[in-house]
C-alpha cells in the first residue's frame, strides 16, 4: 500500500510512523488497540517527544512508533517487562519456551516470586497471556489472583510480535513512576497521551464509587489539573477516559470527543455489547 510522502518521510523527522506498525505484545484490559485509529485522528502530525504515563499495553505507542518516546507506569513489573523485552528478548524467549499452558503449570507460576528482573518479566509474560482476560490483579499481600483463562496447550507467545516489539522499544526511556513525572519533564512540542484505568460498565450509574479502586478521584483530578497546566505551556496533552459528566466538568477547556468500541472484558461473548468513552483533547494555543 503506498504512503503519503509526509507519512513516508515521519521516520527522519522524529514524527510517528502511522504505518506498519505491529501491535501490542500484552493483553491488557481496556487496551486501546481498536481505537487507534480514531485516536490518530486527533493527534498532531508532528510533535517532539512523544509521552505515556499509562503504559498499559502501549497499543498506542506501538501503532505510531514515535522515534523519541519516554514510557512509564506505576507498575513495577509491568515495567520490568517492557525492559527485559527491549533489552534481554532472547532470554526472555527461552525462558518462555520452556513453560507450557496448564493449569498446573500456571498454578505453578502464579504462587511463585522470583527476584531476579529477567524472571519476574517471564512470569509476567506467561500470567499475562493464560490469566483470564489478562487481568493484572493482586490480593492486600500483594499475590497476583487471577485465575487460569482455561485455554489448555495454546501457544504462549509470538516471537514475531517480541521481535517486533523489541526494536520499536530500543531507543525508549522506560520507567517506573508517578505520572505526575512525566507531566513535569514535557515540553513545548511534546505530545502526552494518557490511558488511566477506568472502567465504562458504569459510565452512568456510580461512575466514581466502581472506579475508585482501580484509580482514585483524586488522581483524577490531579490527573486534570497537570494536564490543563501542561497544554498551558505548550504540550499537546489527549485523555481517554469514561464517558461521563463529572470528567467532562475537570476537562472543561479540552475538546471532548466521543469514541465507541466493543467491549470485550464479559467472559461470555454474547454479553458484550458496544461502550462509549471520552478522548480529551487539550491543544495549546498557537497565539
């Protein structure tokens, strides 16, 4: 398929590259894998450096595949992982390999907690792709609970899409931190994209008190006033966020679009129906 000579051109001029791009490696629930492209629209043609606090999946990260990228998350492993994936691949492949998807086998991995990084990111890996749905959830003890999806003798990676995954992530700053980080080290130029967890089930009816336990209203909030002083001083700052009225009230300066999607955390497929959730989108003033 032939490209725009601007899209074309977006690798020597450190803007994303739209196409080609392989998607994301991990499972992760409410991943923006299908709404890239209605996400692109909104985004700049060029920026500086391109900014996700929420790591998550990075299905966004990987569909762009911005040349300068600083990626973090509060998720310690989570993040360990895209490390080891970026720097030690043939390591974690091998390790892999070695495991095979049962429950015994998963049982297995999931009461273990090993120390060293390049272990931790191969559990990581393997709960990832045999937990139901993909779930990351832990107990107060912090044990990760999650049972086994049930899909016996499957194949447990694609070593394609790590490959892949590897070379978009070696000239990344991946780490682990606050999201209020990343807000403080953007510049005039840069682009922020952020995917807080939140859940649409309840977009209408206790929207705050669900969503309370996977990221607090108070971090929305923060999460809205660092994001109206960022697009203040010249950062390009888009929110995707659940469709409802006390969200659209902390964005007011930011255009709210509306983006639909299936939703696809039911276990049984024929519950899942079509969602609706908000992109914000704060552009700084070109005056």
């Amino acid at each position: 398929m032939k490209r725009s000579p601007e899209v074309a051109s977006s690798r020597a001029s450190n803007i994303p590259t739209i196409c080609g791009a392989q998607g994301p490696f991990l499972k992760w629930p409410g991943g923006k894998r299908w709404l890239c492209d209605d996400i692109e629209k909104h985004l700049p043609r060029r920026f500086n450096r391109y900014f996700e606090p929420f790591l998550g999946g990075a299905a966004l990260f990987f569909h762009l595949s911005p040349r300068s990228a600083i990626l973090s998350d509060l998720n310690e492993d989570l993040v360990n992982t895209y490390i080891q994936v970026r720097d030690r691949l043939p390591a974690v492949i091998r390790g892999l390999s070695l495991l095979r998807v049962n429950k015994s086998t998963y049982l297995t991995i999931r009461s273990q907690a090993p120390k060293g990084k390049l272990d931790r990111a191969i559990r990581f890996l393997y709960l990832n792709k045999t937990a139901f749905n993909g779930l990351y959830r832990v107990n107060r003890s912090g044990a990760f609970n999650v049972p086994f999806a049930g899909k016996q003798g499957r194949a447990l990676f694609d070593g394609e899409e790590l490959a892949s995954a590897s070379i978009r992530l070696k000239d990344c700053k991946i780490v682990a931190q606050d999201f209020s980080n990343a807000f403080r080290r953007a510049r005039a130029g840069d682009l922020i994209y952020c995917d807080p967890p939140y859940t649409v089930r309840h977009n209408n009816n206790g929207f705050i008190r669900y969503n309370e336990a996977l990221f607090s209203w108070d971090d929305q909030k923060r999460l809205a006033s660092l994001a109206v002083e960022a697009v203040g001083r010249g950062v390009k700052v888009v929110v995707s966020n659940a469709q409802h009225a006390s969200l659209r009230n902390l964005y007011g300066g930011f255009r709210a679009v509306v983006l639909t999607r299936t939703s696809c955390m039911a276990g049984d497929a024929s519950r899942r129906g079509i969602t609706s959730e908000y992109l914000f989108v704060g552009e700084p003033d070109r005056g």
